[in-house]
C-alpha cells in the first residue's frame, strides 16, 4: 500500500473516495502504474512552479506549490482553484499530494467546494486591503495571467479568520496529512522520478493528475502499491484500512494536486519563493515543510498590471417576491437541496477533473436606482444662531426649545440630523468614538417609523454645543435617564467632505457590529435613506432567522462587488438576498455588503439612516 491517510470524520463512497458529510469535502486516493507527466523533477522547484502556473492557468490559477516530505518520501503539494463546474459562480479548491516514482505514482487530494454564502472572505479583505492592493502578479510566473485572478485574500495569513471557508478547510486538512501520512516501505524505495522525457504534459492538462475525488470516512485509506520493481500491484491484504486497486491505463485529466497551509503544521516548509527543496533519500526521516499561518507571501512583481476582478462565488442566493411599502426582512423561499451521492458509484454533479471551463457570468448593465421618493416639503431647518463656548456642555435654560430628530449614519465625526424627510442638518461630534458607542447599541431612545420600523432619536436645540440622547428603559428611580454628547453645528458641505472613502468604509464597518449586536438582541437593521419615516426602496436589511445570516438589497445592486455575481439568469428579481452560516464573522460582514449596495444609489451616504424592527 503506498500511501496510508487519517480518514476520521469522513464517510466512505467507494474504494477509492470519501465524504465529509459537514461540509461536502471529498477527498480521493489513486496509485497510477504510469510514468508521471510531471512537467520536471522534484529538485527543480522553481522551475516546477513556473510551469504548473502556466499550465493551471487555462482552467483557474495555482495558488501555492511545495515539495514537502511524507514519511521522509518527497511530494510535490499543490493547491489550486478552479470555477464550479456547470455553474456560473464559485470556485473549488483542491489541495493535492503527488509522490512520483520513476514509472508510477501515488496521488492524494481533497476538494473544497464553495457553498452557501460565499465571497464575505473576498469581500471583508478588498475591503480591508483596498483594491489597488488586492490583484497581484503571480509569484511563479508574473507573466502569466489566469482564468482566475492571483489576490491577496488566498494568502495563508488570513485562514485563521476563515476557518470554514474551502480553502482555510484544504490548508488544515493538508496539515494534517503532512504529520500523519503513511508511506509503504516497498513504494518509498522505488526509484525516484527522474524528471520528464522528451515529450512533457499537454499544454492545458494538470501535471500529475488524478481521476474525479469522491467522499470520506473512517479509519486509515490506503492504495496498493507494485514491488520494487514490478510492474504491477499487488493486491491489498485483508485489515482494517481500506485498500484501493491500482488504476490501469491513462489517468484521466484530473485536476491538480494542491498544496496547502493554514492549521497547525507539522514542520516549515518551503516559502514562496524558496529555492528549490532537494528531495531526501527513500527512508529519510520525515521533515514535512508547510507554510506557517501569518508567514508573508510573495509580493506582486513590480510593473506588472493587475489582474481582472475576482468573480465572486455564489452567496446561496434566493430572490424573493417584493413586497410594496417597507422592506419586508424575510428569509428567502427554501430552495432545493443539494443531492447526497449515493452510497457507491461516481458523485453526483462532482467537479470535473481539471482543466475546467465554465462559461462566465453575461455582464450585468447598471441600471440607475429608483430615486429616493420625497414627501412634500416640511418647514426649513431653523437659522442657526452663534454656537457658544466650546468644551462647556450647554444645558437647556429658561426659553430652551429642543426638538427630538431622527437621527443618520454617522461618517466620518459628523451626525446626520432629520427634521422631516427633506430638512437635514449635521453635527461635528468633538468625541466620535464616545458617539460610536451609544449609537446603534440598542440603549438610546427611539422613535417609531411606518411599517413596524423604529430609529433612535436625539434632543437638541439648534446652535448649542450639546445634544441629547435619552434613554431607551426607564433607570431604577422610574425616570428615563439622557447621556450627552459635545458637539458643534456643521454645513451640509463639510459633512459630505469629511465623508471620504476611508471615512465611509470606516462608517460601514461600524454598522456590521451594530447589525451584529442588532441580531443578537432578536432586531433587524435597515440601511435606508434618512427622513423622518421609512422607504420601501433602495433598502439593504440584515438580520438572523433559523441560524442564517440574511442581507436582503432592494433593488437588486446590479454592478456592486459580490452582489452582481450573485443575480441568477433570467429576470432581473425585485430583490436579492444572500444568506450564509449565522457567524460572528459573516454578519460583521454584511456591513461591507451593504455598503456595496449603497454605492448603486443615487443617494450619498451623508443622507443615509438606519433602522430597527424586531418583526
């Protein structure tokens, strides 16, 4: 048996594949009686890298390769993405072993297949990293442009706070092989690969490939493995581990065998980068080199452009019918489930072996968003007298008129207030960060909208350097207690200045933990444009039911990062929801995600507001 692996929480398909049945990975274990089509030796790692870039790019992008130890017995780990095959959107990851011996070869791998709500990965990191920052040239090959784009968010630096997305899941499953693979002694002493001969692989093929990847489970999976210097295998012998029968003939065009990093490791292994790792003697003691989660990973080649924008992978979405009036926050219809492979035979709708070529999504045109309607004018805002002393918290005295406002998004230390749906003014917070902290977090009074919707409201008299937020609960003495806060009078023009990209994507950050503190106190939000009652459309509403994260965008934000990838064919629905796995990660998302759709308005994020329902 050549090659022996920790099967535990997979579950068995066939002789030669296994399922994890929590997150549909699949993993597959072939022995070739074949020379591999490795495109070079093992001891030429870089040029290696370079030609697996090239040859991975016609079917997606090679994101990392290593020559690492199993058992002491040299490997080349690949990891790769790939498009869903037979989808417009989504990607699979597969991370692959292959040990290649002189005339055979043995191939371990799993896939991870992008389901639910994806691409908050993608989208929390651009965000973060800034676009300008997020598409690099291809450590291995800078030339070389891919079907899919080489971006920062696969960097192993960032799995730890991903832990279930595919590809932080392929890194820690390659870990654990790596510390706990088995290498027959008879396969280890065979003679090594020497490298190709004349003819090397087919341009577009996956060097070293193996055939579809099937499910998991149980205890060590093995294949059987031919006699140093037979021809042929033998036979496995009865146990417990499960034996797989040689592959005979060509190995079909599989997908590549990837590498991986992310979870503990099991030893350093080579950077990106590195010079090429000089394969050890059959029977070495085993020295597995992975990448370390948080090493640095190499740097785009200066002067080369970036690549094209990231295609983001589905979110599950479901469009729902619209609703008139206010946004209605309900989940989408359930949908139909994926299909579990039956208990043998080949896996259902499983991605093909690579290279893989779906067709890319039709471009979405952009339409304008619906204007945000606008009641009949209210009186202007009051002429605002000279602001007093600043630093001296004003309180109300003898002839004091406070008016109570709805309140908007704070961006960048200034305060939307409404005085009706068409009359704003702004406040310079002196202190935003004390601000920040009562805003949103459920404590400041509110004021009820239409539709079941409220929004926290403040008392202030125009012109003062105070404002008021009262309470939301009556205080122990039975009264309702009023924080204050120093502020100073603002023009319309200064608030929309100081409301630079930064300053929004700040602002949008903050409201993903008020959603996230929204949700765990049973309440949706709603990103909608301010005033002084509540509109139906443009509206992004989050909120958590059945143990999904649900963002809802009306109308659908056709030409926003994450959001345009996710319209299904057809006409365009009324709405566009995205759902994903109820997680604090995920939901501290949705803020991203309402921003993106915010950019498609025609309202500028200074007259945006935010509201709260439990229904």
């Amino acid at each position: 048996m050549p090659l022996s692996f920790d099967t535990t929480g997979f579950r068995q398909h066939d002789q030669t594949h296994w399922l994890h049945p929590g997150t549909g990975d699949q993993v597959s274990l072939n022995y070739f009686d074949l020379v591999p089509d490795l495109p070079r030796s093992l001891s030429d790692l870089p040029g290696l890298r370079q030609d697996l870039t090239g040859f991975t790019a016609e079917s997606g992008c090679l994101i990392e390769a290593h020559v690492v130890q199993l058992q002491g017995v040299p490997a080349l780990l690949q990891i790769v993405k790939i498009p869903r095959p037979g989808q417009q959107h989504g990607q699979v990851f597969i991370a692959a072993f292959t040990v290649p011996k002189a005339t055979c070869s043995a191939v371990l791998r799993i896939q991870c297949e992008e389901t639910g709500t994806t691409g908050v990965r993608e989208a929390v990191l651009m965000a973060e990293l800034g676009p300008q920052n997020w598409f690099r040239a291809h450590p291995y090959a800078p030339n070389v442009i891919s079907k899919l784009p080489y971006h920062a968010g696969d960097d192993m630096h960032w799995d730890p706070r991903f832990p279930q997305h595919p590809l932080s899941r392929a890194r820690a499953w390659v870990h654990h092989v790596v510390r706990t693979a088995q290498v027959d002694p008879r396969f280890a002493a065979l003679p090594p690969f020497p490298g190709p001969g004349p003819v090397g692989p087919a341009p577009g093929s996956v060097p070293g490939s193996a055939p579809p990847h099937a499910p998991a489970g149980g205890a060590q999976a093995a294949v059987p493995v031919p006699q140093p210097g037979s021809p042929a295998a033998q036979p496995p012998t009865a146990g417990p581990q499960a034996a797989v029968p040689p592959a005979g003939g060509a190995a079909p065009g599989v997908p590549p065998h990837a590498p991986a990093a992310g979870a503990p490791a099991g030893g350093p292994v080579p950077q990106l980068g590195s010079p090429a790792a000089q394969p050890p003697a059959a029977g070495a003691p085993a020295a597995a080199s992975l990448p370390q989660p948080g090493a640095p990973t190499a740097a785009a080649a200066p002067g080369v452009p970036p690549g094209p924008p990231l295609g983001a992978p589905p979110f599950g979405t479901q469009p729902a019918a619209a609703q008139p009036g206010a946004p209605t926050a309900q989940p989408p219809a359930a949908g139909a489930q994926a299909a579990v492979p039956p208990a043998a035979g080949p896996l259902p709708d499983s991605p093909a072996p690579a290279p893989l070529g779906t067709q890319p999504a039709a471009a979405q045109a952009v339409p304008q968003p619906n204007p945000v309607p606008q009641p009949d004018a209210a009186p202007s805002v009051p002429p605002q007298p000279v602001a007093p002393q600043p630093g001296v918290p004003q309180l109300p005295g003898a002839g004091s008129r406070m008016h109570s406002l709805v309140t908007g998004l704070p961006i960048g230390g200034y305060l939307p207030i409404w005085l009706s749906n068409q009359d704003v003014g702004y406040l310079r917070l002196v202190d935003p960060e004390a601000a920040l902290a009562l805003f949103g977090a459920g404590e400041v009074g509110r004021a009820d909208l239409n539709g079941g919707w409220v929004r926290e409201t403040v008392m202030y008299e125009w012109g003062s350097n105070t404002v008021f937020l009262p309470g939301r609960f009556r205080g122990e003495s039975g009264g309702i207690e009023a924080k204050m806060l120093e502020v100073a009078p603002a023009k319309p023009e200064e608030a929309k200045q100081a409301a630079t990209p930064e300053a929004v994507l700040a602002a949008f950050r903050w409201l993903g933990g008020v959603a996230l503190a929204a949700t765990r106190r049973g309440e949706s939000v709603a990103l909608v444009p301010g005033g002084v009652q509540m509109w139906g459309r443009p509206s992004v509403v989050i909120k958590v039911a059945a143990g999904k994260s649900l963002v809802c965008a009306a109308p659908v934000p056709v030409g926003a990062p994450i959001w345009s990838e996710q319209i299904p064919p057809g006409p365009e629905p009324e709405e566009l929801w995205l759902d994903g796995e109820a997680t604090e990660e995920i939901i501290r998302a949705s803020g991203l995600l309402a921003m993106y759709a915010s950019q498609t308005w025609t309202v500028h994020p200074t007259e945006l507001a935010l509201s709260f329902s439990t229904s």
